[in-house]
C-alpha cells in the first residue's frame, strides 16, 4: 500500500496527468461530438416547426377533426303536412314514433338477459338482433318506426349504446276507403303512391338541424347551437269528399263481389267545378298496413288501366254529326238485317232492327247506325272531335301514372276502322278521361279541366260542341235510362238521369278473348247536371257482363245516395223505378 501511493505521490510530483493512463484515455474524433451537437440542434428546431404547424398553420384543421369526434349535427324532423277532404276531415296525418339505434360493440357488451328482451321488444328473434349488430359500423338502426310506449321500454333497460330517434309515421283514418287517392309513404315519411307522392314537394316540409356534442356513448352531454329550423308542411285540402268516397267505395264493392268480377272502377266528377269528388278502385289495400300488399290492390285504375270504351264512345261520333249538320235527331238509317260489311270485314248489332232515327240508335245502341253516321264525316273530323275531349292525351292534373290511352292518327285509318273507333272499339280509354269528355254533355258544350283539390273559382272552359247539340244529345241520353233502353237499370228515383252504357271484349297478346269489360257514364239531374258518374266492372263472370246489367244499377246507386248527400233537389215526380230488363246494347 505505501509503495503504490509512494508512486502516486512522485509520479504527481514528476507532473504526469492521471489521464495518462493508457486504460483511461479515450481518444474520440472531434466531429463525432459536432454531429451529436448539430442533431440535438435539429430535433429541436423540428420541435419548432412542428409546434408552429400545429398552432398556427393547421388549428382550423385539427379543431374539425377534434369535433368530429365529439360534435354531432343532429337533423330535426318536419311535420309533414295533413291531407284533408273538401270538408276538413283527415285523410292522413303523421304521429310521432321513435327510430331505436344502436352502437354495436356497446350493445354486445351487456348481458344476455339484456339482449334477450330487447329482442322481445323490438319483435324480433335474437339471432335476428344479434346478425344487425354483428356490423363494423359505428352505427346501425334497429328498427324504424316503433311506437312511444315500445321505445319506453326499450330506454327503460338502460342499455349501453341504445339510443333512440324522433321521427313520423304515416296514419291513414279511412284506410282502404281512400287509398288509392291519398296513397301512402315509406319508411322515410317520403310519398310513394297517390297525392303523398303527387305533393311530395308540399307536404313534406323541410327539414332542420342542430349542433350537439355527445359523449363515447353517443348520449348528448350539450346543445351547441340551432342551425336551421325545421319548416312544417303544408296542409292539402283535396276535392274529394268523404261522405262521396264512401258511397261510392261500397256499392262499387258490393257489385265485384256480386259478379265475382276481377276488378272494379268508379269516379264521381263535379260538373260545375270538375272536383274529383270520389275515386275509387277495388282490390283495394290498407295503407295502415302494408305487410301483405300486391300489385293489382296498388293499381290505381281509374287512371293507369285502359279499356275500349264500346258504345259509351256513341254519343260522340252522333254529337259531331249533329253539330257538322249533316244528321237531325230524326233522320232515319236503314240497320237491317243487323249485319254489315265493310271490305273484308262484317259489324253486328246484338238484335236485329229495321229502319232507326239517329236518336234511336243512341237509344238501342246500334253499331251499325253509328258506323253509318260517322261515313258522313271525314276521318280528321272525328279525329280531332276525339282529341279535343282529350281520349288519345294525358291527362294534366298532376297525380301519377294517368295514361294517355290509344288513339291512331287518322292518316292510317282505313273504312273499317272509321266504323268500329265510332262505337268504341279500335280506340283505348282511362275511365277517368271518358269520365270528364261527358262533360260537354253535362255543362254547356265545353270542357274544363279535372281538380284533385278543393276549387276556390269557378274554372273557365273551351267550347267543344253547341248548347243546340247539347240539348239534343241529353234528350237522346237520358232515352238510354228508360224503358226500351240500354240501360233502364240506371234510373234513380226523383232524379232524371242520362248516360250511356258500353261493353267490350278485352284484348290479351294482340288479340280479342272471351273477357269483357262492362261500362256506364252518365250524369244527373238531366235539367241541370250536377255530377258525372263513371263505373267500369272488369271481367264479371257471374249475372251476366254487358254494362247495362253490371255497371248501370251501380251507377244507379252511387247517384242517388250522392244527390241526396249534396242536397240536390229532385227533377223527377217518378219516386218508384220499376225492374227492366232493357235491351242489350250491341258489342
């Protein structure tokens, strides 16, 4: 020990570094400690330009990106508008009901019990609910549409990641009354059929929103801010009338039912305003619920399906005779011997008959009499008499799926054509356009347009043929109504009507087939009409098919209880209808 620190001390006192030592001594390159320095440098400048990118450059970016996290913008539903009747009575209104939502990695972290009567609540089976939730997303609804005390329930399980949303459900009070007119909406609350989707753009008001910040688990912790307010839709007032729709829904019902026809049509217009005041097809469907819905109870009949309209086109053809001057209600036409051949083709009356006066073969329905008085007229005159009562066009009152029908122009026609369009056939109608085209019997000679909403003026109309014509065309319709007519089952008791009846083969692939459709259009009272009525009844196959057996009492029925509802005083003394047979109008 005292000879090493012997030599400490003298090699101290010699002035050797302790450094020295040749273990000690480490010998470093000069710009290793340079570029150790130059980095902690650099690292902290990045710090410095990263720090001001951050709070300077890009806050605007980062504060998004910050609240997408935590802000939400929620969307506030609008009230869509009711739809009420001419009188005020609701046809459909919207009921609030809640969409239960859920976040799926929460909702499978409850317990099994949890999960189990949820899906009792919610209808459904578990491995139903458990498949919804089995999702990458963030957020899948449940179910849509659930009514309040449903959604009480569900809330009252105080499960992590339910959570629900207001929105409207669709009610309909007159359900399969009125469906086809009103229609229905989708689950959206957005209009899929009828006036819902016709005024989509009306009813359904606009939405609004609101700024919200939620938590993890989607429960709002603040309100933010309103961002737009929700504006309400607006309120439709339709032309029809309950009391009318369900007059006419249940006679044209009882009548499907007694024929066990397919189908079966019917509107009812107002001929001083040309309301809508009833419209109605059978199969219908139940708005309300539509689990079980098919095609033929969506068509809307009166409007998309056409039909040959048969002898209801008969008043037409001997109106512009009557209004060209080239016939008089009593010139006479030789139908004998009730055939009649025109080229290589053959027409039929139904019966034979000898000499008819024009007014007669209005009131026997003769096809070979109207065939003849239509050679008095030249094919582009009776085209454009067509066309000016609309058949051939769409009609243009804005609801869905009105059709324009078939009407050739009357370049192509040949002879045998120009005879069979005089008596309906050759020639495709909508019962809703033969419907209003009576309405130049039924007012002065002139057309208006057709109104699915309450009028508020009088509309004006375009003269078609003269008030002369009219009278004599109304003499010779309301003959069709009495005995020794077509259509004798058509009268009303205390009320002189007038119309015309019409049946046809159908056509299926391009041909005629043993089906019919049988047809009656008329209007009453005769001394100062008041309403159009138009029945069709699509293949009957019970109690006979021609119109003025199927369709006729039909009308008979639905005129007279919608007379007396409108308060309409009678015209006629004849209180009592005695049952006719009548004579079969010809095919």
């Amino acid at each position: 020990m005292s000879r090493v620190g012997n030599s400490s001390r003298n090699a101290a006192s010699r002035g050797v570094s302790f450094s020295s030592n040749p273990v000690l001594d480490v010998k470093l390159p000069t710009w290793r400690s340079r570029l150790v320095l130059f980095l902690l440098f650099g690292a902290f400048l990045a710090l410095i330009v990263r720090a001001l990118w951050l709070q300077g450059i890009t806050t605007e970016f980062l504060q998004k990106q910050g609240a997408s996290r935590y802000a939400r913008t929620l969307e506030l539903p609008a009230t869509r508008g009711k739809i009420t009747d001419r009188n005020g009575e609701v046809l459909a209104s919207s009921v609030p009901v809640k969409a239960i939502w859920a976040i799926p990695e929460d909702v499978l972290s409850a317990p099994p019990e949890k999960i189990r009567q949820l899906a009792q609540l919610l209808e459904m089976s578990e491995a139903e609910l458990r498949k919804k939730l089995d999702s990458d997303r963030q957020f899948v609804y449940l179910k849509r549409q659930v009514e309040p005390e449903v959604s009480e329930k569900i809330q009252a399980l105080a499960m992590p990641g339910i959570d629900t949303r207001k929105e409207y459900k669709r009610f309909y009070p007159e359900g399969e009354i009125t469906a086809h007119v009103v229609g229905f909406t989708n689950v959206e609350d957005v209009g899929q059929e009828g006036i819902e989707l016709a005024s989509e753009k009306d009813l359904a008001g606009k939405l609004g929103s609101r700024r919200v910040i939620k938590d993890r688990l989607g429960r709002i912790v603040e309100d933010i801010r309103a961002v737009r307010e929700p504006h309400d839709g607006h309120e439709l007032n339709l032309s029809i009338d309950s009391k009318i729709q369900y007059i006419a829904f249940t006679h044209l019902k009882e009548a499907v039912e007694k024929h066990k026809a397919k189908a079966g049509a019917a509107v009812v217009l107002d001929v001083q305003t040309g309301e809508v005041l009833a419209l109605v097809n059978l199969p219908a469907y139940n708005p309300n619920d539509r689990s079980v819905l098919t095609g033929a109870q969506l068509r809307n009949r009166v409007l998309t399906d056409t039909f040959e309209p048969g002898s209801t086109m008969k008043p037409f053809t001997v109106a512009l005779a009557l209004d060209k001057g080239r016939v008089t209600p009593d010139t006479v036409f030789q139908t004998a011997p009730g055939r009649m051949t025109i080229g290589t083709a053959t027409i039929h009356d139904s019966h034979k008959m000898d000499s008819l006066t024009v007014a007669q073969v209005i009131q026997k329905s003769s096809n070979i009499g109207t065939a003849k008085i239509s050679f008095q007229m030249q094919p582009q005159e009776m085209w454009e008499m067509f066309t000016s009562v609309g058949f051939g066009q769409q009609p243009k009152f804005g609801f869905p799926g009105a059709v324009a029908g078939r009407l050739r122009n009357y370049k192509n026609w040949r002879p045998i054509e120009q005879a069979t369009m005089s008596y309906g056939h050759g020639i495709s109608v909508s019962l809703i356009q033969i419907a209003r085209a009576y309405m130049i019997f039924a007012r002065n000679g002139d057309m208006i347009p057709l109104t699915f909403q309450k009028a508020t003026e009088a509309p004006k109309g375009q003269r078609i043929i003269s008030q002369k014509t009219v009278m004599e065309m109304r003499s010779m319709m309301e003959s069709v109504t009495q005995p020794g007519g077509t259509a004798t089952q058509a009268r009303v008791a205390g009320y002189r009507v007038a119309g015309k009846t019409g049946t046809a083969h159908k056509i299926e692939g391009g041909r005629y087939v043993n089906k019919y459709v049988g047809d009656f259009v008329g209007f009453a009272p005769v001394s100062h009409p008041r309403v159009i009525v138009a029945v069709m009844i699509d293949e009957p196959s019970v109690g006979g098919y021609y119109g003025g057996t199927v369709a006729a009492p039909v009308f008979s029925t639905i005129t007279a209880n919608v007379l007396r509802s409108m308060n309409v005083p009678p015209d006629s003394s004849i209180t009592t209808i005695v049952p006719d047979s009548g004579v079969q109008e010809s095919m």
